[in-house]
C-alpha cells in the first residue's frame, strides 16, 4: 500500500519541521523526505520504538537535501522533541501498535498535542477496523488478522488494535485538537507476494510457540489463508485518514 496519501503532499512545507512517529522500514519516510527536498529551510525528526532500520533509512534519502534527526522513542515519550516546535506530524500505520496496551494511545496523542506549534497539524492513516467483511479480497484481510493476534495472544504479547476513526475524532477533541477531519477508503493489493510481510511476522511470533502442535497448527492456518488469497487473487484492506491542528492561541 502506498503509505502516503494524506494531504501534506498539499502544504507549503517551506521552512517546517516534519515529525514522524514511527517510521517503520521508512516507506512515508521516503516520501516525506523527497517533498522536503523541493522546499527550502526544512528539517524531518524521524521516530521509532526501534532503531533497527535506521541505518538503511538514512542511507535510502541521504541524496534529499533535508536535515535529518532520528530519535529512538515511543510515541507516549518523545522526550527529545521539545514542546511547540512541530510543523506538522505523520504517523502512518502505527496507532494500532499504540493502541495494542490500552490507555497508551491517549497519552500519545496528548503528547502529539504539546510538541506541535500553535496552528501546527497533525496526518493519521491507519487500517479502519470493521466487523464484518464486505468482499472475498477483504474476507484475506481480516483473516490475516485474526491469525496474528491469536498469535501474539499465545505467547503474552499484547496483540495491535485498530481504533475507529470516529472515537480517535472524540478524543483528539477531548485533547484540543480543532478541525478534526476523517475519511475512509480500501487499497487492493494484486501482488502474488501480498502477504510476504504477514509470513514474516507470523514466523517471528511463531518461534517463541512453545509447542510444535501449536506451531504446526498455525502453519495449517496460514497455508489455508495463502491458498485462498491465491484463488481469489486480491486482498483488500480498508483504512482511514484523519487529520487535525492544534488551536492557535
């Protein structure tokens, strides 16, 4: 899916600071990154709980002309991010992660709250969670998910949770925010590899199991899961974007 489509693509970035909280593999990273590029006087703060890919960030944008600063924080901290000094903030993909211990994800968005400058805004995209599947290529998606919680449910883990665009509304107002704004759409994925990213991540839960009738029971699903994403061809995947600004003084 194309991590990028929300409407700082629009702004006039010149002379902003950029913030991104939890960059992941860097795919909005690249991306802000080269709309920061045609813009004079810019700085991008590049955040994640882990630093492990770093390195192979800053080497992918290293010929963009933008000031980089990656920090390793969680977005309840952002401790080296003083207050008021943020243009705009991206977080993509990475409220579920937020949202997978409760209570935390308040405490991430106050703190996306306080190190945004007065007028200062804030872009969220994020998978819509949804009850009921719609289309057999959503039918894979959700699937997908309920594999990896049960998952991370069996080894302790606290699994991710999608948190519905209209209740994030709610307590970005409870917070301050003003302008808040929300829409909803579905990215189909056509690739033989869709669910590359899925294997790998089930593998990584998988080898902390610790029974193999387990592991072979989860194998069994996932093969069940990759053969009917191979007969339908597809996988469809619903998400959200969302923005808002804090109030002017």
């Amino acid at each position: 899916m194309n991590k990028m489509q929300i409407d700082i693509t629009h702004e006039d970035l010149n002379n902003c600071t950029v913030l991104e909280v939890g960059s992941g593999c860097g795919d909005t990273t690249q991306i802000l990154a080269n709309l920061l590029s045609r813009c004079e006087n810019t700085r991008l703060i590049i955040t994640d709980l882990s630093d492990r890919h770093f390195e192979m960030i800053r080497q992918n944008i290293q010929q963009h002309n933008v000031e980089l600063v990656f920090y390793q924080t969680d977005a309840c901290d952002l401790h080296q991010v003083p207050s008021g000094s943020v243009d705009y903030l991206v977080c993509n993909y990475t409220l579920c992660a937020i949202n997978a211990h409760p209570g935390q994800l308040l405490f991430a968005l106050e703190r996306f709250y306080q190190v945004l400058k007065p007028g200062g805004k804030i872009y969220i995209e994020d998978e819509y969670p949804i009850s009921t599947a719609s289309t057999p290529a959503q039918v894979i998606w959700a699937e997908k998910w309920r594999i990896l919680k049960s998952a991370s449910l069996m080894i302790g883990e606290s699994p991710f949770q999608e948190i519905a665009p209209e209740v994030l509304q709610k307590i970005c107002d409870h917070l301050g925010f003003t302008g808040c704004q929300w829409e909803s759409g579905s990215a189909v994925f056509l690739d033989k590899d869709g669910l590359a990213f899925f294997q790998l991540r089930l593998s990584r839960l998988l080898a902390d199991f610790p029974h193999q009738q387990l592991v072979d029971g989860f194998r069994a699903w996932e093969r069940k899961l990759l053969a009917e994403y191979q007969s339908i061809g597809a996988m469809e995947v619903p998400y959200y974007r969302f923005r808002a600004e804090k109030e002017v003084a």
